[in-house]
C-alpha cells in the first residue's frame, strides 16, 4: 500500500470506532480481516496512524476546527507527526486511494497556530472532565503532563534475574538495539518510531526461554519498591496475568511463598503458562471460587501484600490512547470501591510489622494520595512509610529519582514526564501493631 492508501484506511478506521464505540485494537482487527491484501507493515503503519490520532484527538480537532475522522487525522500529522502543509497536500491527492485534496479551509487551518488560547486539556489532549482532576495533581504544569501520556511508549523488558543477567540479555538483544533503562536495574528498552512495527518479542529465544518479560519500567520499579525478600510469605491480591507476581517471586530468589489471586479468575488464566517459562517456583494460585474467601487461612500470617489496584488507568495513556476518550465519571466512582476493598482485605492478611505496597496505573488524587489517607484514617495501625526512603530501594539511582518523580506525603507518582515511564503511583503501609 502507498503512504496515501494507509492514510484512507487509518481514516476509515477511526470512522468505524466514532460509529461504533468499540476500542481500537478490535476495529483494527476486523480490518485487517476484511482487508487481506494488507501486509503487515501496511497494518501496522495504518495502525501507528490510528494510535496517534487517538493520542491528539483533542488538539487536532482544536486546530482544524471540526471533528469527524478525516480533520482528526490531518489534524494529528501537523500536530504529532509535525508534518508541513505541503508534506500533507503530497499524501492527498484525490488519486486512486489517495485521500481528497485539501481544501483552502483545511490549508489555513493546518498552517496556522491555533494554540495560544487553548485550554489544558486541549493541549494536554485528555477529556475536559478530566481536568480538575489533572489540576489538582500537576497545577500549571498538567497539560505539559497529558501531552507526556499522550506520546507513544517505548518497549521495556523486565530481565528475568532467574535465568538471566541484563547485560547477556542486552546482548543477544542488539539487533534490536536494546538499551539499559534508567532507573530500573532490571529492565531493557528499546524506543519505536512512530511509524514502526513493534518488534515480535514472543519469538525472540531470550523470550521463548525466560529470560525477559514484557514489563513497562514504572510496573518494574513498582515491583522493586515493595521490597519482596527471600523466605517471606507475600499474596499478590490483584495479580492479573502475573506480571508483579513473576517480578516479586525473582526478587525472592523462588524462597518463600508468593500467593496470586485476583477477584477475577478469568484474568489469572496466562499466568500458570507464565510461571512455567519463567522457571517460577515459589507461586501459589489462588483461583477464586464463588464467594468463599481463598485466602482466609493467610489472616495475620503475611509479610507482604502487594495490591496492583484496578483503576482509571489514566497513567497507561501512552499504550492504550482509546481508553482515555472512553472513561466516565461513573468508572472512576466503581474503581475507588473496589480500591477501598481491596486495602481493607489486605489489611485483615499483614501481620505486625509486615507491608502493604498499593499501587496503580493512575495519576488522579482520588485514587492514589486520598486512598491512602482514607485508609489510615480507617486502620490506625498503619503508617505510611516515607516515601523518601521507599526510593533508597533504587541505591545510587534514588535521589535523581526523588528529583524526577512527584513526591507526597501518602506516597510517589512517577509520570512519563518527569520519570519516562508510564504513570505509576506507590505507598508502601506499615502495620505498627
């Protein structure tokens, strides 16, 4: 396909997902499914296009002036890919699969500087309910902030330290121009241009084996922040597919006792084949069973409960820019019950003495700082531990990172500004009794 033709269907993409209301990644598919003479650098460059007119939506819609898929689409090649008024008029022609010539209304609009009184959230390009919110955390500095989560993320691996060590893996990974991360002493990038096809990692023999895992840095540091030791009994309430649990049971050297839940067993299904390519074997599944609690027998007995908390997800923007357009008030609502239970069933399993590391993917107050002060108002012995010091977990690398990351007294946040990763915030709470 011709640059032009990918710029017609990613067009017709996004109109498909305006019509429908159904995320990306399944419109991409049915697609590429009705579509078989697309390669797969064709559908992953429409699928680059579609992404990344996800990512601006909000600020190409400001600077054409209106918002149906095509003005989207221009809107966004000025804007993210900084594509010319002349470059863009090459790629529409109006000729066989080419998108229509731009008008005069369309060259104006994309040769002017429509920005000077735009709003945050049109800059930061983030939903204007949102933006409260965002105010509350970064101030003046939230659209710099939302603009950082709208970018594309880079790969991270996280080195399985069972199997392997990072500078072996770095080198069998130099075709792919892996590079150490900067704060986690585990983990692998590798940066994508715009336009490029994500690498097949899942076929890599370092993958294949064990040695790497597919793991955003902040996710890694989140992991290494709860400070999981050999021979301690630790329960991973929100495990998913087992991303922190495969993290947490390296950490522990596979001594002691790492038991995965989650109140959805549907999502613990890739775990146990995760577990077994990993060489993990200090994990305990705990599939939930009706209402019965699977972890009953573990009340006081824990050293460490590790909550990955559901939540708005607004600190993965970056990987999933759909998602960002389709949150509702009402979602962040349900999230923040689900949060407060999971806190307090944590705090019935930690011993005295012992930790819970919360965690989310979010940057909003709502469900980080004001979550945790909720909490300790409700479990009087329980300390937040200083987050300052959380950081030394890092050693050489704590204090850039206490001066990149935003530090409150309930805990730190990481963002893809100030941190390079994805959004991630984490309180570490200490029984004191």
């Amino acid at each position: 396909m011709t640059p032009s033709a990918r710029l017609s269907a990613a067009i017709e993409v996004i109109a498909d997902i305006d019509a429908r209301r159904r995320p990306a990644a399944d419109t991409l598919k049915d697609w590429g499914l009705g579509h078989r003479f697309a390669g797969s650098s064709d559908r992953a460059a429409i699928a680059g296009l579609v992404y990344d007119t996800l990512r601006r939506k909000s600020s190409a819609a400001w600077l054409m002036g209106e918002a149906n898929p095509r003005a989207l689409l221009l809107g966004m090649l000025r804007r993210e890919r900084a594509l010319d008024v002349e470059a863009i008029g090459v790629l529409c022609t109006g000729a066989r699969f080419a998108p229509a010539p731009l008008t005069e209304a369309e060259r104006t609009a994309l040769a002017g500087d429509a920005f000077a009184a735009a709003p945050p959230f049109v800059l930061g390009d983030y939903p204007e309910w949102l933006d409260p919110h965002f105010a509350r955390v970064f101030g003046d500095e939230r659209a710099a902030e939302g603009a950082a989560l709208a970018s594309r993320a880079p790969l991270d691996l996280r080195v399985n330290t069972l199997k392997a060590e990072r500078d072996i893996v770095a080198a069998k990974l130099a075709h792919l121009e892996a590079s150490p991360t900067r704060w986690s002493p585990v983990g692998l990038r590798i940066r994508l241009p715009a336009d490029a096809k994500s690498p097949a990692i899942q076929a890599e023999p370092s993958f294949i084996k064990g040695a790497v895992e597919v793991q955003d840095e902040g996710s890694q540091l989140a992991a290494l922040f709860a400070r999981a030791i050999p021979g301690e009994q630790v329960v991973d309430l929100a495990a998913g597919a087992g991303g922190k649990t495969l993290a947490l049971a390296a950490m522990m050297d596979n001594h002691g006792q790492v038991y995965a839940t989650d109140i959805d067993k549907r999502q613990l299904a890739p775990i146990h084949d995760r577990m077994v390519r990993a060489g993990v074997r200090n994990v305990q599944v705990r599939t939930p069973r009706g209402k019965a609690d699977t972890l009953a027998d573990l009340d006081g007995c824990i050293d460490l409960a590790l909550i990955d908390a559901p939540c708005t997800g607004t600190g993965a923007w970056r990987r999933n820019p759909d998602a960002k357009w389709r949150v509702r008030p009402g979602a962040l609502a349900e999230r923040l019950k689900q949060q407060q239970t999971l806190l307090d069933r944590a705090a019935r399993l930690v011993k005295p003495g012992g930790r819970i590391a919360y965690i989310t993917c979010s940057v909003l107050n709502e469900e980080n700082s004001d979550q945790v002060s909720a909490f300790v108002g409700r479990h009087g012995n329980f300390s937040v531990e200083k987050p300052a010091e959380v950081a030394q977990a890092l050693g050489e690398r704590a204090y850039p990172f206490r001066q990149a990351a935003l530090i409150s007294d309930e805990g730190l946040l990481m963002t893809p500004r100030r941190t390079d990763t994805d959004g991630f915030f984490v309180s570490l709470l200490r029984r004191t009794a």
